[in-house]
C-alpha cells in the first residue's frame, strides 16, 4: 500500500526531524520512521555523495549546507561578497 507500512512509535535518532505521511486518516512513519523525506530522492545527475551515500540526492544540491558549500567554493574561486 503506497509504499509506506504503518508503523507505531519509533525511537528517532534526530527528534527535530520528524517525517510522517497521512494516508486516508492514518498516521504512518515509514520503515525508518521518515516516510515522506524525500531529500534523498536521486534527482541530479552529479557526482556528490550524500550522506545517506548515494550520488546525486535531491539533499547534495539544495539543502542549507550544500547552499552554503557552493558559496563557500565561489568566494575561494574569487567571487566578491557585499
């Protein structure tokens, strides 16, 4: 069924990070407790490993610290900042 399984509660390694998914009224976690986190999802065709340790996350291009990655090499490349 969708891809989720119901779950009851799980311990979470990151409390702050809470993934839940409602399905017609039901409440369900996921395997892992982070059913609908989709920052994992392969979406760029790029080489970054992700921390989950697959290449090419929807996380390695858009998360805050990716933002600030590529900010980071921009100003070492020579890019002025305000």
């Amino acid at each position: 069924m969708h891809g989720f399984r119901k779950e009851h509660r799980l311990p979470e390694p990151r409390p702050w990070r809470r993934h839940r998914v409602i399905i017609d009224g039901n409440l369900y976690y996921g395997k892992s407790g982070f059913a609908g986190e989709f920052g994992h999802t392969p979406y760029f065709d790029n080489e970054i490993i992700c921390d989950c340790g697959k290449k090419g996350c929807l996380e390695t291009e858009v998360s805050g610290i990716a933002i600030e990655n590529k900010m980071i090499q921009q100003i070492k490349n020579g890019r002025t900042t305000i």
